[in-house]
C-alpha cells in the first residue's frame, strides 16, 4: 500500500466519521425540539349536569345549584404532568359563585386525566331574576392547574393550565348549552 493510497482511506473514514457526527447531531437537536419540547396541559369541564337548582324571589333573587362537572386535563408532552390541588371558579356575571376543587394527581404522557366533581353554586344578585325569566343562566368558569412536568425522570419544568369556560343553562330542561373554552 501506497502513502497515497493510505491517506486517501484515512480522509474517507474522516469523512465518514464527519457525516456520522453531523448526522447525530442532527437527530439530537431534531428531538430536543420535538420531543423534549415543554406544553403546557389544557383544562376544560367537558360534560356538566345540574343535580337540583332553586330559587327564590323575595326582596332579593337568589339561586341554589348543584351541578356535576367532567374536568379533563390534556397532557400533550412525552412526560408525566403531576399536578397540585386546584380550586376553580365559577362566576356568574363576573361574581364568584361557587368553586370545584381538583385534587392533585398525575396525567400521563400524551394522555387525558378525566374526573368528576361536584360543585355548589349559590348568589344573590339583581340581575339574577331577569335571566331566571328569561330561562337562560349564564355562567363561566376561570382557574389554574400548576405542576410539574418531569421528561425522561430527569428534566422537570413548571407549568400550569389555565381554564376559560363559559355556558349557558336552559333552565326549562336543566341542559348546558354553548360550551365555549379556551
């Protein structure tokens, strides 16, 4: 073998190691940008159902409600979301009336925690007894759910999800309708 021949091989394997590494570096950086990449869980009520409502019309309008509630809480990372217990609002006319407690837990990788809660409402307002002659009640809902997401049990980063609910009740059937979160 030639000193040519020798150098020419030992460029072609520096070549191909050069190739290997870019290539490598490649893959990495394009998994840290996918799959390592942090999202913030979604939070919503999904189904709802009035259990009993009541009201009353003396000197002032007021409400009693109960109603059961679906919260879900969507993890889209490749990671556990282990999240704190959570108190949630719900406002009637920008008013807190009531609030669903959501127990802390853990939603897995890529999946979506689904629970139940019941939650009381109650309020005197004025403007109660024109919506309750109306036959439509008007409620929202506003809260956050902080945790922790934790990839590959080493990397762990904060976050929280912010619910945005609003909803209408027809109170003739007891129905929720115009579900609407953001």
């Amino acid at each position: 073998m030639s000193t040519g021949e020798g150098r020419r091989s030992s460029k072609k394997c520096l070549a191909y190691v050069a190739a290997f590494v870019v290539f490598q570096t490649a893959i990495i950086l394009l998994f840290v940008l996918i799959v390592m990449k942090v999202r913030s869980p979604k939070v919503r009520f999904n189904a709802m159902a009035v259990e009993s409502f009541s009201s009353t019309n003396n000197n002032s309008t007021s409400f009693n409600m109960t109603m059961l509630a679906q919260v879900t809480i969507k993890n889209n990372n490749f990671g556990d979301f282990k999240y704190e217990n959570s108190t949630l609002s719900i406002l009637y006319n920008g008013v807190k009336v009531g609030e669903a407690v959501v127990p802390q837990g853990k939603a897995g990788p890529r999946k979506t925690k689904k629970f139940n809660v019941s939650v009381d409402l109650s309020g005197i307002r004025d403007r109660v007894g024109n919506d309750l002659n109306s036959g439509v009640f008007r409620l929202s809902s506003r809260g956050t759910v902080s945790g922790k997401v934790q990839l590959i049990k080493v990397i762990k980063r904060n976050k929280s999800g912010e619910m945005k609910c609003d909803w209408s009740i027809n109170l003739a059937t007891r129905q929720f309708e115009d579900l609407k979160c953001n």
